[in-house]
C-alpha cells in the first residue's frame, strides 16, 4: 500500500521506561508535539514476570498457547494507561494489541516470529491525527491466538513496524544513554558511542551488551531502518545503528565487552584425528547443547587436545556427553574449567588492519593475564581469561584501544 | 446452527472464587470429569479495582474505551490461569477472550449490551473435548474493541452464553451458598431459598441483595434458562432461580431485603396540583436523577406534600433541584431525611393474597416502629422506616412472615 506517512518515526518504550504511572506521565511528555508517530511498549517493569510467576505457581510447565494469552496482557495494561494519558492531555491516541495492530506471527507460541503487518489499521490511525500505541512482544498466528515473540520482543516490533509502515526512523527508549564503549560499571571512563554499525552492535548485543535485543538489529539492518538507542530519563542523542559504510571513519575498536557465565571444557588426547572429534561435536548439537568458542591444540602422535565454551547452564549436560564419548573413544583426559571470562575486543576497523590480536596479547602480557583460548571473527577477537582477571583485563584494553592512541608495544 | 450438545452446561465463578492460585486449583477439581462445559470466570479479587485505581491515577477521566481494553485484561488472566491448571490435569481446556468468543456488544464502553454470539467457535471447542474457558464480562464491538458490561458482567456473560449455547443449565458459583430469605447476617435463622421465581429474584436482586445481577436475570427468564445460584467453597444445591409457574407451593413472602442508602425528600404544601408535581419529576429525571419511592400525602386548600426518595449519592444534586423548584413555586417547606432505611417483603403469593400490607403494619406497630412511607407493586411491599429501626423490622417481619406460620393479630 502507500506510503502515507513519510515523516512517520516509531519509538519504543521499554519495561522501566513506563514502570510506574510517573513514568508513563513522563513518557507521554515525551510523545507531545513530535509529529507522526508509532508508539511500541513494553509490559510495565516486573508485570511479565509477575505473570509468569503466577503460571509457574499454577504448574510447572504451563501450556504455551495459556501463557501468551497471560502475558499478553501485560503490555495491554502499558498501551492502555499510555493512551488514556495522552487523550487526558488532548493528544488523540488509541492502544493496539497484536491483533488490533495486525502483527502476524507463525504459531510457535513463547517464541513466534512475524511472518507479516498489515499496516492498514495503524495507518488509517496515524491519519486520522491519532498516536497509535501498539502492545510490543506480542502478535496474533492464523488461529487468532496471541503469540509472543520471546524476551527483548518489543525490540523486534517496533523495528518491524518501523519497516512496515516506512518510518523514517525508529528510537528504542530505555534505561541506559546509549551503547558505551564498555560496561561503565567496571570502566568508569567508558565512552557513550555516537554511532556503531549494526555487524559491532550483533556482536556486541549478542556477546552481553543487553542494550538491543540482536533479531531486532537483524530486522534494522535487513529492512534499512534507521534505529537509535537513547534513554527515556537523560536527554541525549544515544547510539544511532547505521550501516557500515555510513560510518566516516571506522574504528578499528568500538567496544569491549565480556561474559563470565561459559564453561570450558578440555579434552586432551582424543585418538581418532578429526573423525573423533565431529562424533563429539554432532552429539553435542544434537543434544542442543551450544557450543561458544573452539580451538584445536596441535596434534602429538596423532592425538588431538581440544578445548570448547558451552554456557554454563549446559555445562554439566556438555560434560556427562563429552565424558560418555571419551570413554568409548578412549581419550585420555576431560577437564572442566567454570572459573573463566570471555573477553570480546569488536571494531569493523580490523577488516583492515591487522594486528589487533597481537596488540591485544601485548596488553594483556603487560598485565600479567594468561589467556587460554582465542577466537577470531572479520570484526572481533575473543578471549578467555581467568574469572579473577575479568575487569582488569577488560579496563587495560579499554585504555589501550579506546583511550590511548595507539599501544606501546 | 444445530445444537450438537445437549447436555452442555455453562458454570461461572466470580472474583472470590478465581480469587488465588489455590482457588483457582480448587475450580479446576470442580470442573473434572463434569461432561460437556463452558466455563466462565471474572476478574480474580480485586484485579478489577487495582487496574481501574491505575487508570484513575492516570487521568480523573479516562477515556473509556482505553479502560475497557485495560479491564479486559484482568479476565484474561484468570482464563489463562485456569486452562493452564485443567491441561496440567490432563483435562482439554483453551481459554477465550471475548472477541475469540465472538461475543458481539453495541459500542458503548463500560456498560455494554450484548448484540449477538456466534457460538461456532465455542462449539468446536466443545466438540473437540475441550473446556472452553470464556472471559467473562466483555465482548467485542464491530469495530473490534473490547468492550465490558458493567459490574456483575460476568453473571450476564454466563446466562448469555447458556442461551447461546442452548445450554441445559448455567450454574453461578459465588462466595454465598445461594439466595437467603434475608441478610444472615441480622437474622441468624434467615433460610436458604431452594428455589425463587426469576420476578422474585429480580425484586431481590435490585432491592440490594448483591447475589445476581439483574440482568442476568432477565436474560435467564427470556431465553428460558434454568439458572441456579450456588457457592463454590461450600458443597450444596444452591438456590435455583425458576419461573413462577414451576413454584409447587408460591410463598406469601420468600425473602425480606432492605437498603440504607437512600435519601428521603418531603416537600410539603406545593401549589398547582399536579402540573406543579410534574415539573418537579421532569426536571429531576432531565438531570438523570433516579426516583424510587414516592408518595402523595393528600392535599388541603389546594396545596399537595409530596415525598420520595433517592439514592444518598444524589441526594444533593436532588435537594438542589427541588429547592430551586420550590422557590419558583412558591412551595412552603422542603425537608430531608438521611436517616431512613428501606425494607420490602417479597413473594409471589402477594398476587393471590390480599392482607399483606396489614400484617405487615401490625408487625411493625407492635414492634414499635413508625413507617413513614408505602409503597407496594404486584410482588412486593416496600416501607420506609428510621434508619435505627431497619435491624429490627427486618428481623421482626422475617419472624413474622418467614418462621411463623401465620401473623398473630
């Protein structure tokens, strides 16, 4: 259909963004006056595990269809009070659920996907001067059942409606500035980032930063969708997700980044070369047990060592797996290390330069920090240190690539 | 469409009922193994009350059809809930939504009527083996919009529902254990009624005692539904609400109700006979003031008294109107009694017994009490007394017309 609506900005408010009625207040402050827009929301803070501790209080293992219909609510009690707020303050307004907004999903209840929208309902509201505001995390499948869309799914609505419906903009407001150069908690001198491609934001979304929920950058970057991450309570431009060759100047690191819930697992000795070692690894997914960092340790007398990250809450799964294949394979040794961090160094920069792992094991040397595993992708390198050296090495780095000009080697 | 269950029946629990995680386990073992059901459930306890304290924390006036999509939700959870605790019992069940119901209303928001169900989707359910489990209290409006039905919505969704689904009976679990011949509360020995005709009830019901809505009422005695009215906590046959014709013996007096709520307005010596009366009426219902009993004490030298009376929460309102009246009138005195209480005697008898009304003024004469206004209808009595008093004649006429067998003259 046309595009009616050229000027059209969708913003999405997030759980703590309207977790009170001050904050809705203060939300519907923020909509007034800005022209056309969609508004997304969230479940106010704590509601959607409030209704998920009610169902788990019910059974243990609630049907899913049961549970979306549950949760579903949450966000219907967000757009209602947001709605009522601003038609109270004389802006036309009018809440949306996933069907109302015609947001269709597969059926996989807990975790759908959009399949399509049909914008022809929210563009006939934007038209008649109204703000629609559509419930996010949630649409309806082909039964006319509600689905969810699976944590950090208001992310992913509002993105797809801002593809939708053309919007020349999509503003995520949540309680952070923006995407920072590190976790300021352990770097206090960490930077808010103006701008980071969407390929840094996945690595950095899916490696911990919990600022944007990664398909939502997937659906940003697929669709060509202008997405910025700003704060609902600090006044600020935030952290604008543009494509790579919108960036001037392309930093060979944006942001570190680190997570300290993986385990590792080594096997030492396994007979067999590369024929053993897949055996392992197909078992493992087969179990659905996800499987993080790899690395191969050179080969002694056609014996292989290698060492793999799982989450921990797999690891015990990961271990009894890996032990039961040891056994028939007869390698000599499995050990099992949870006392580890995984730090990411991320930068679109080192498509182009290289060197970025030596620098990288310079600083650490200088540190005194051992590092056990590395991975590298085109725009990252990981590493695995000692739980105890975490927030060391992930400031030394931060001041080696983010804040001094260049490292001492 | 053709009836394909003919031994359906539809149960509705109220907010007590579904009130928490336990009771609403404790519904679920009340539905196992009860054959062919549709189920109806409100709000749990309080919800109602919480999300519409949100709203007015929001805006003193909230634009009603955003509280209507707010309020639906809170039978959404309850539906949820416990479809979730029949399918963890291995019992079939899938809750529905108002608009999933098809339940169609007009479009006005908070007191809705309801136009139609299309019961195709329900059926199927049933067919299926399913419970369904339908949110009580809203439908949906062509537009699409949730709508609610006003207080005691769910009783009218029940009975709905069993016409609709030509239900065999519709059974009203509450936290009561059926209909009492008066307030158990004043009168220890009050007796459940086992049965009471629907015009009964309907006195009943609108009289104060807050077991039925009346509209359900209606409903049931339109479309013919046998209702009966039970408590869910409390094992027993309840109070089955019948047409008059199916009553083998029709009590003089079934129940004895009353009400303090109620404001007395006397305007004495009001010139112009009933054109003067008339204006005072219109007025008062122009300005949508409700009148409840009225009386016309006779007229000397031309000039009329007149009392009636009011709900308290209008009684301001009221009295500013009847003043503004007098002066124009020239009307010589208004007086106003809060303190009064109202108490009726109902029973079907009433349309083949005279003598009522005199053994009630004996009752109460030898108890002592001045009744200070009449007023009577084909199936009921009703009589004004000072608001002190009301305990007393209610238990004095309940001896009188209820355990005794006939009134002493």
């Amino acid at each position: 259909m046309q595009n009616s609506t050229p000027v059209l900005i969708v913003k999405k408010f997030g759980g703590t963004s309207v977790g009170s009625i001050e904050r809705i207040k203060h939300v519907a402050s923020l909509l007034q006056g800005k022209g056309k827009l969609c508004v997304v929301v969230s479940a106010m803070a704590g509601e959607t595990d409030r209704l998920l501790k009610l169902a788990s209080s019910v059974t243990s293992d609630p049907e899913p269809r049961e549970v979306d219909a549950l949760l579903g609510t949450g966000e219907q009690v967000t757009a209602s009070l947001l709605a009522m707020e601003l038609i109270s303050r004389g802006v036309k307004a009018r809440s949306f659920d996933g069907s109302q907004a015609r947001i269709s999903t597969d059926g996989i209840h807990r975790h759908a996907k959009i399949t399509g929208i049909d914008t022809s309902e929210l563009l006939a509201s934007i038209d008649r001067g109204e703000i629609p505001i559509v419930t996010g995390f949630q649409g309806v499948d082909t039964k006319g059942d509600t689905t969810t869309l699976g944590r950090g799914g208001s992310d992913i609505s509002a993105v797809a409606l801002a593809a939708a419906l053309k919007a020349k903009e999509c503003h995520i407001y949540t309680d952070v500035e923006g995407v920072y150069s590190t976790d300021p908690r352990i770097v206090p001198n960490a930077r808010l980032l103006p701008r980071i491609s969407h390929e840094e934001m996945l690595e950095l979304a899916s490696l911990g930063a919990k600022v944007l929920h990664p398909r939502s950058v997937y659906f940003a970057m697929a669709y060509k969708v202008p997405l910025v991450v700003r704060s609902t309570f600090v006044e600020g431009e935030g952290t604008w997700i543009v494509p790579e060759e919108e960036l001037m100047e392309k930093p060979i690191v944006s942001g570190i980044t680190y997570r300290t819930d993986e385990t590792k697992i080594r096997i030492a000795k396994v007979p067999g070369g590369i024929e053993s070692i897949k055996r392992i690894f197909v078992t493992l997914a087969e179990r659905g047990i996800f499987v993080d960092m790899i690395s191969q340790t050179g080969s002694s007398e056609g014996k292989t060592s290698i060492s793999f990250t799982v989450l921990d809450e797999q690891g015990k799964d990961a271990l009894k797996i890996v032990e039961d294949a040891c056994r028939e394979l007869k390698a000599s040794e499995v050990a099992v290390d949870t006392d580890i961090a995984k730090v990411s160094v991320v930068g679109v920069g080192m498509r182009y330069h290289t060197g970025v792992a030596a620098d990288l094991f310079t600083v650490l040397a200088r540190e005194g920090i051992e590092v056990s595993m590395i991975s590298t992708s085109e725009i990252k390198v990981s590493i695995l240190v000692p739980r105890k050296y975490c927030e060391l090495a992930v400031r030394a780095l931060h001041d080696a690539f983010l804040v001094e000009v260049s490292v001492e080697k």
